[in-house]
C-alpha cells in the first residue's frame, strides 16, 4: 500500500454525529475520556485534523501578520532537517492556521497530542508569505491539489516523503468524508455516547458514499460502545 495506513477515531452519538455541543454535556465525559486513551495507545505516527479541528483544538483563532514575511515563489514542499517522526498533520487548503511554535504544545501534557511536529497539507491557493511564515518556524509543508487538497496525493507524500505508516484520522467531519470518499479509510474505531445529537451537528462521513466495513471488536464500558471496524476486502 503506497500511503499510511488510516485509521479514523472518533466519538460519535448514538445517531453517528461527531461535532456539536452534545460533545461537551455531562453524559459524554466518559466516552471522551475513553476516546483519549484509546488515542494513547494506538501506536500511530501521528493524527490528521481538518482546519476546523486544529483551530478549536490548537490555535484558538491566531493568525500571523503575513505582511513580516518574505513570499516564497514557489510550489515545492518544504522539509526540515529535523523531524521528530510524531506528527500533528493539518489539512489546510488555503493556509489559515496561526502556528506559534512547529510543535503541539497541549496544555495537560496528554502523550497522544503533545510534543507532535505540525505539517501544513497545502494547496496552491495559499498565500506565498504564510510559506515564508512556516518556512521561519520551521514548519514542514507539503502540497496536494491546485484548488482542494487531493487526499491520494497527500497520503502518497505522507508516506513516501515523510515515512509515516500509520495516522490516525480524527476529523472532522468534512476531512472524513473525503477521506472516505478516496477509499483512504481502513479502520474505524468508534466511541459510541450513549445520546442523541442535534439535528443540525455533523454526521461522521460529510457526503459519504457507499463502503463495506466488517465488526472486529465490540465493548461496553460504562455504558459507552467501543466500536471497532475493519474495512472489508472486495
């Protein structure tokens, strides 16, 4: 296979949404804390997140003033001499995420996120001074599409380019329908709160199309589903 092998974790409600205040009620503290320490011990070389994601997550809404930067013309990626070989991996179509340091700093320490090199996924819609803003805090970015990010393409230079085997791919649930779509999903596991979500949250799989997958692992804890999925060969 001539990209990392994917996994997608998540926590959905019992109706298969993964984004949406229900995430942060009383009744789903356990299936998030499940969730996390399940992360720690998939022994990956790093997750994937979509924009959105990093942003809630990791940036808060920071943005360089890309006017203190020199534009770099050009489309090649970008590595640096030193990568840790833990990756935080953001699908950034057009270069919107405010980094302050090229490493995750997470705030509790957790293992499954702290520490992790940040690579930008780019298109050749970003900005030329956020390539020079990365390129000063040594933020490894590779290109993968004109106008959207082509998912194989990306996959292709994570693997082959970086040497990643295996990712975790944790949302949300737009970067998970394309993934999906590219048939780049092998493995889902799944922590299953037991409440329903709004009408309005995000499903799992943002435009899905049909794919077969079979039950390998099924656990109860604390009346959380453990989930775990295999896709199924043709």
């Amino acid at each position: 296979m001539n990209r990392p092998y994917i996994i997608c974790h998540m926590v959905t409600s019992l109706d298969g949404k993964v984004t949406g205040n229900f995430l942060f009620t009383p009744e789903c503290e356990s299936a998030t804390e499940i969730y996390y320490e399940i992360n720690r011990k998939l022994r990956c070389n790093g997750f994937i997140c979509g924009r959105v994601t990093m942003e809630g997550s990791f940036t808060g809404g920071y943005y360089p003033d890309l006017s203190e930067f020199e534009p770099v013309y050009h489309n090649m990626d970008f590595m640096p001499d030193d990568m840790s070989g833990f990756y935080a991996v953001a699908f950034d179509p057009k270069g919107i995420l405010g980094w302050k340091s090229n490493k995750i700093i997470d705030p509790d320490g957790d293992p499954g996120y702290d520490g992790a090199q940040i690579i930008e996924v780019l298109t050749e819609q970003a900005d030329k001074r956020y390539l020079g803003y990365l390129e000063s805090i040594q933020i490894p970015y590779i290109f993968a599409g004109k106008d959207e990010i082509d998912v194989d393409s990306a996959l292709f230079k994570l693997k082959n380019i970086i040497g990643c085997e295996a990712l975790l791919l944790e949302g949300g649930s737009i970067l998970n329908g394309s993934f999906q779509r590219a048939d780049a999903i092998d493995e889902l596991s799944l922590v299953v709160a037991p409440i329903v979500a709004d009408g309005q949250d995000k499903p799992l799989f943002m435009n899905s199309t049909i794919s077969n997958y079979e039950l390998t692992k099924s656990e109860n804890i604390n009346g959380n589903l453990i989930l775990n999925y295999k896709k199924k060969q043709s």
